[in-house]
C-alpha cells in the first residue's frame, strides 16, 4: 500500500513539473510573439516615416522643376535679347539654396542644345546621317577618343541589323556579353544609355573615362520634330568645333560657354564639369553678336573665306533652345536625392516634361 501512495504522489510531482514546464513554454511562445509584432510595428511605422519623408523630398524636387519651368517661360515672356538663348540668359544661373521645412532646395537650368544631340547621327528612316555622324567623329576627336567610337553609336540608333565595319556592334555583339542584352535600335531617351554601347561601358575603367569625357558635350533629345540644332550661344568649345570641318580650328574662339554661371552650385558645374572660355572682345556680350557672323558662313562655299566646303549642315546650329535640363537638389538629414528633369519648351514659353529621374541622368 505504502509503495502505491509513493507511486502516485512521484506521479503527482511529474505533473506538476510538466505543467511548469508546458506553462513557461507558453509565456516564452506568447513573448516571442508579442516582441515580434511589436518589432513589426516599430519597422512599419520606420519605413512608413522614411517613405513619407521620400515623398515629400520628391515633391519639393517637383516644385523646384516647376520654379525652373517658370523661369524658362519668362525668358521667353520677356523676349530679351531678341528672343535668342545664352547664358546672359536669367535662367542661366542657379536657382539659390531655399530653406523648406527641414530640408533645402537647389538648383540649375543647363541647355540641352548647347549639346551635340546623338541622337542626330540616324535621318528620319532610321539611317545614319553621315555629315552628322561627320560631326560626332570630329566631336570625338576633340576629346580625345578613338572616333572609331562613333561607329557602336550609330549602330545603337539606326535601326538596321547589320553591324558597321570596323568597329560597330550589333546585337550579336551585346548577345555575348554577360549579362546579354540587345541594341536598341532606335533614339536613345537618356545620355546614361550610352554606357550600354560597345567602348563607353561603366564596367571597364578605360571606357568609362570615355564616357565621363564625353558627356559635358553631348544630349540624347527627342528627334521626332526633326533634328535639333547646336545652339551657338550655349555650345561648349568642343560641339562647336565639331560643326564641320572649318570650324574646327575655330571653337576655342568662337565659343562662349561660360561656368561661372554655376560656380555657387559645385554640384551643378560638376555634371558638366568644363574650363570657361572667355568669349574674345571682337564677340561683344550681346548673344546675338555670334549669329551674323555665322550667317556670313553661308553653304555657299564663295561664302565661307578660304573654305571649300559647306561650313555646316543646314539647320545644324541656331541661338534658341527648346530643350533644358533641370536638376534639383533636396538637401535633409533624414534624406537627400538628385532629381533631372528633361523639359521641351514651345515658342509660347509653354513647357512639358520629356523624362524625369532621380539620382542618376
């Protein structure tokens, strides 16, 4: 009897232990559980703030782009100038840190035909245009990359397949390569696109100093208007000695790009990161002063003194602009981001955008 009551009372004991046990299996369980959801909670609401804070950085940026756009609408409200564009221009300089809330908002407006359009190098049936691709040969030269570049540039717009010889590349080039892609074969909608074409790749050291060298000197813009001309008041030394082939050794002198427009917004001048050349005195400041003397430059070869041929393709430069780039910068401690913004401008003032990104062109 006495073995029977120790029997059950060990029983009893075993019991209880696995009731103390299970219970405090339970209490760890419902801990677990109520530290994750909390966790959950506190990631939540973290990344709900962080996106509230991206939004509003976005829509401060988007505001910035439309004081641009305002600006841009009274240059041509007001007509300065004769209606031409140059860096005399108010839009031309930068839009000055603005305090918002918590963050600040800067700026500039760069013109976008104060570039060489790549995007020019293929006519209207998608094939290459050869005084343009002329052009970026020369532009290329310039700068001191192998011009026969140019070639993988013209077989990225046109819209055949076949290769051109030497150096060109088709997508039994791009199919190689790891990872594989093809070539677009048709206008490019960003200038960072050119660092998927063959030798300007951001994946080879050599070739992407190629791309940085080029890209303060060229444009990829809408071409479905027709092609956009070289606006000589805003082109760099380079575009302009890559017009044609008089004007080559003519670019330094005739050229009257100008940094200093940026030189309070680094971040400005950087992206297009050039030395200033110093218009010469016989140019004047006024913007209109370079257009009659390229108007002397006419394609009649009697025209151009000492030259014997067309100084440049018709309808290849001009002084107005439709296109500029905007890039605006929100400046917090909680976040920071780089928006561009692509702006058509019609001959109303009225502007519309062509592509947006942000922190990358």
């Amino acid at each position: 009897m006495r073995s029977i009551k120790l029997t059950q009372r060990n029983s009893k004991h075993r019991q209880y232990g696995v009731a103390v046990i299970t219970a405090l299996l339970v209490v760890a369980l419902g801990t677990i559980t109520i530290v994750s959801i909390i966790s959950r909670q506190q990631y939540s609401l973290v990344r709900e703030q962080n996106e509230g804070l991206i939004q509003a950085s976005r829509s401060l940026a988007v505001s910035g782009e439309r004081f641009g756009a305002a600006i841009l609408f009274r240059d041509i409200e007001q007509g300065d100038r004769e209606g031409t564009d140059s860096l005399e221009d108010d839009w031309a300089t930068t839009i000055p840190p603005i305090p918002v809330d918590n963050a600040t908002l800067q700026g500039c407006v760069v013109d976008m035909q104060g570039h060489f359009n790549l995007n020019n190098v293929v006519d209207a049936e998608g094939n290459a245009d050869e005084p343009y691709v002329d052009q970026l040969r020369r532009l290329l030269g310039e700068l001191g990359v192998d011009v026969t570049k140019a070639d993988a540039i013209v077989d990225w717009i046109d819209t055949n397949l076949d290769a051109t010889l030497p150096d060109g590349a088709e997508d039994d080039y791009y199919s190689g390569l790891t990872p594989s892609y093809r070539a677009a074969n048709a206008p490019m909608v960003s200038v960072s696109e050119l660092q998927l074409v063959k030798g300007f790749s951001s994946q080879v050291p050599e070739e992407y100093e190629d791309y940085k060298l080029l890209l303060p000197h060229i444009s990829a813009l809408p071409v479905t208007q027709g092609k956009t001309p070289v606006n000589v008041n805003t082109a760099t030394p380079q575009v302009l000695s890559a017009l044609s082939d008089f004007l080559q050794p003519l670019g330094s002198d005739l050229s009257r790009w100008d940094s200093s427009a940026y030189e309070d917004y680094p971040e400005c001048e950087n992206i297009f990161d050039l030395d200033a050349e110093e218009a010469p005195d016989s140019l004047g400041g006024d913007a209109k002063t370079f257009e009659p003397y390229l108007s002397t430059l006419d394609f009649d070869a009697e025209a151009a003194p000492g030259a014997g041929d067309e100084v440049a393709p018709a309808g290849s430069y001009g002084v107005t602009s439709n296109y500029f780039q905007i890039r605006i910068d929100v400046l917090s401690e909680a976040a920071s981001i780089s928006q561009y913004t692509l702006l058509e401008r019609n001959n109303e003032g009225k502007t519309r955008v062509v592509y947006r990104s942000r922190d990358t062109l």
